[in-house]
C-alpha cells in the first residue's frame, strides 16, 4: 500500500509539530507532500530538512523569499511558495490525500474549503474556520464528498463514542434518530478556574497562556482562559453533529482525562479519555478506521485520583454564554463573534486591552449586530471584516 500523502497548514504551530511527530514515527504509512507556515522562517527551514516537503507555503510574502533562500544555499529541491492562492492549491493538489487544517483562526477558512471542495480527507483542528461559515462548510463537505474527521479532542472524543451510522452521517443524520440523548462537552476551566473575580480582569497575557493541563498555541490558550474556547467548541460540535439546542451541554472537569461525552437514551454515557496530548485525536485522525501508536504514555488510573465535574460559572465566563447564544441566532452572529475574538486576542497579547475587556468586546460587536443574512462565502468575508472594523472602532475607547 502506498504512503498516505499530506498537506499540513499550519505545520509550525503547536498542532502542527504533534502531527508531525506522528508521521515520523510511521514513515511508512505516510508521506509529507506541502508544508505550511505564515512567516517563521526557522521554524520551517528545520522542518523542511527534516521532513523534505514537495512544496512549501509561506503567506507572508519577505518569510517566502528568505526560505526560498536557505533551501537554495541548502540545496534543497523545494518550491517554494506565497500568498492565500498557493495555500488553496496545495491543500486541493491532486497529489493529496489528507489535509491537516491547523492554521490558526480566520486566515484558514480559504485553504481549508479549497481541501473541502476538493473532496480530500480533512483533519480539522482550525475549528474557527467552521465556526465562520457552519452551513456552507458542511453543504460543501456534502457536495464534494469529502470525509470531515475532527482533531479538536472534545470533537474526537464525541466522534470516537457516537454510534457507526452517525460517524458515517457526515453531520447529516438525526442524534435523536440514532438513541443519542446528549453532547457533554468537557472543558478544564481554563488558568483561572479558581482565581478570584475581582482579580479576573487584570490578568497578564503570561498567565492567560500557562494552562494547567495543555500545551498549546498562544490564540487558542487565551481562549481556554476566558473559555471562549468552548463556545467556539460548542458551535462547533453542533455542525459537526448536526445538534439541536437541547443535544449540547457543557460541563467542567478539571482534571483533562475525560475529553468528552456522549449519552444514550438507555442512561449509557460514554467517555472517551486519554492523556491532555494532541498526539492522540490526531494519530486517531490520521489512521481512521485503522490505529496507530500516538507516541503518548497510557492513562495510569492507579495514579489518577478524583475525576471530579461541575457546572461552568457563568460570571467568570461571560464569553461562554456569549457563543451559545450566537450558536443559535444565526451565522452573521457565529462570524462576528469570532472575528471579534480575534481582534481582541490580539490586542490583549500584545497588552493593548485588558483579559477583562475581551468579552466586554465581544459583547458590544454582538450588541451592534444587525443581524444580516450571512450565507455566501463573500457574505461571510464581508461579515467577518465589519466585525473586525467594529471591534477595533470598541477597542480606541478603552
Ligand atoms: P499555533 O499558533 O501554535 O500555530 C498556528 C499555525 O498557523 C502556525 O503554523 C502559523 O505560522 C500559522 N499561521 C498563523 N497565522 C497565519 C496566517 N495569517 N496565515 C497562514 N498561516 C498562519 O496554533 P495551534 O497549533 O495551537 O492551533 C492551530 C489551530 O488548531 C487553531 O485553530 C486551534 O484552535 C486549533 N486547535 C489547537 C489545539 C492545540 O492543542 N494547540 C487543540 C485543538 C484545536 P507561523 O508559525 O509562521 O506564525
Ligand atoms: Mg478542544
């Protein structure tokens, strides 16, 4: 059998190296054809010698001339490329099987549709990019064919504990239809799980990103700590799902070996756990049907003490409430969130804004919200960009 060929977005970040690491362990099973970055000009030469891409994408323009560069005085036979067209065309090459969607935020919904429309198998980690754009991701996965496998571990655990007729549903079939009762998404609470509230709204960014159970890219850290995270997580397990309002419920569980939930008709609740590593959705994504050593050490249960679980606190996480309410009012509001997330991030982690003002942000760019229809791809764009304006016309008052 010939290796399984892969484009990787997104291949300098933190999900990035795990799948990587994955792949080298099974060098049989798989082969590196493009490799992505936006302008980590390092951390993509090293990769480049280790794994000898094909291709290799970087979206910022001067980051693509110096690595072109270094695989030149290396002599490496790379080409080497920029810009959001060179994203789409490697995640659609017909030299392609399986695409991992790891770029962070908004900048992966194109190339992660390109790989979509393309009919390719796509692990998606870039949950951002389906939250953008839920009903037209999912109509293009169905029209093209694609096969969807979750990497984000709450959307993992679900789909490993879902019945067979549903993983095959592609986000199509009934959960009722099939005895699923519910959804439990579990979360950790976050860095400031049991900080004090008053303390919450001057947090620094370095204390925002230190998780106490996962090691993960600097966006989706901050987003653990206000727990927006799980709001994104939570719209997206319904189109992944395919949910009703009363089939998704969030709950939090400190300890990160329960990495979620599904519970049946009959009062069967089933759980999937594993140790809080990336490696082991996306060794799951990556040989699906199949399994694969991850690399990852097995749950030591005589070691693990209490699993203990409670409902989330709606003071401490404003941003939680935010995205389920924007989950079921319409795409315009799941897009406009998210963009205004996004600003926001960014401008707490470069010390601009306050932790606290995050979803003081949010909720303002919601409140404004006229709620258009947002459908089209370029009405999702157009959305997404008003949002940003609208958040960083916010953002000059604080
Ligand atoms: P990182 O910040 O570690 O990595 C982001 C990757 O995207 C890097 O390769 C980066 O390149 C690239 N990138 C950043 N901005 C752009 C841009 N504008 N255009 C093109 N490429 C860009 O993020 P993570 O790996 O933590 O997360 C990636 C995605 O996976 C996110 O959507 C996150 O929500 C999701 N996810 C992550 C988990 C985790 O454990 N880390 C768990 C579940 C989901 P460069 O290095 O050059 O900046
Ligand atoms: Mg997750």
């Amino acid at each position: 059998q010939r290796p399984q060929t892969l484009t990787i977005l997104g291949a300098t970040g933190s999900i990035g190296a795990s799948t990587l690491a994955v792949i080298a362990a099974h060098p049989e099973a798989f082969s590196v054809y493009a490799l992505t970055a936006h302008s980590n000009v390092d951390a993509m030469f090293a990769l480049c010698e280790q794994h000898r891409p094909q291709v290799v994408v970087m979206s910022d323009g001067q980051a693509a001339q110096a690595l072109q560069q270094r695989v030149k005085n290396a002599q490496l036979s790379i080409q080497v490329s920029t810009g959001t067209d060179a994203l789409c065309a490697v995640a659609a090459a017909d030299d392609v099987d399986t695409v991992m969607a790891a770029i962070v935020g908004a900048a992966g919904l194109l190339p992660t549709l390109a790989a979509v429309h393309a009919g390719k198998r796509v692990l998606l980690a870039n949950k951002e990019a389906l939250v953008m754009s839920g009903q037209l991701f999912m109509d293009a996965v169905h029209q093209s064919g694609a096969q969807l496998l979750p990497v984000d571990s709450e959307h993992n655990a679900i789909f490993q504990a879902l019945p067979f007729a549903v993983q095959q549903g592609a986000g199509r079939v009934s959960l009722a239809d099939h005895g699923v009762s519910q959804i439990l998404l579990t979360g950790s609470g976050g860095p400031f799980r049991e900080t004090p509230l008053s303390e919450l709204a001057a947090q620094t960014p370095q204390a925002a990103c230190k998780h106490p159970n996962w090691s993960m890219g600097q966006k989706i850290s901050v987003d653990s700590a206000t727990m927006l995270n799980k709001g994104l997580e939570y719209i997206e397990a319904r189109w992944l799902f395919n949910c009703q309002p009363n089939e998704l419920n969030v709950v939090i569980h400190p300890q990160s070996v329960i990495h979620s939930m599904v519970q049946y008709v009959d009062g069967s609740v089933l759980a999937q756990m594993g140790q809080p590593d990336m490696r082991t959705p996306i060794a799951h994504c990556l040989s699906f049907p199949e399994r694969i050593a991850s690399g990852v050490a097995p749950l030591d249960f005589a070691a693990m003490g209490a699993l203990t679980f409670n409902a989330p606190d709606a003071a401490r996480y404003p941003c939680l409430q935010l995205a389920i309410d924007a989950c079921w009012a319409g795409q315009a509001a799941t897009t406009s969130l998210n963009a205004a997330n996004e600003v926001a991030v960014a401008a707490f982690l470069q010390e601009k804004i306050q932790f606290g003002d995050i979803a003081k942000i949010c909720q303002q760019v919601l409140d404004g919200l006229a709620l258009p229809k947002v459908q089209s791809l370029d009405e999702i764009l157009a959305c997404d960009e008003e949002a940003r304006a609208v958040a960083m016309q916010q953002m000059s008052r604080f």
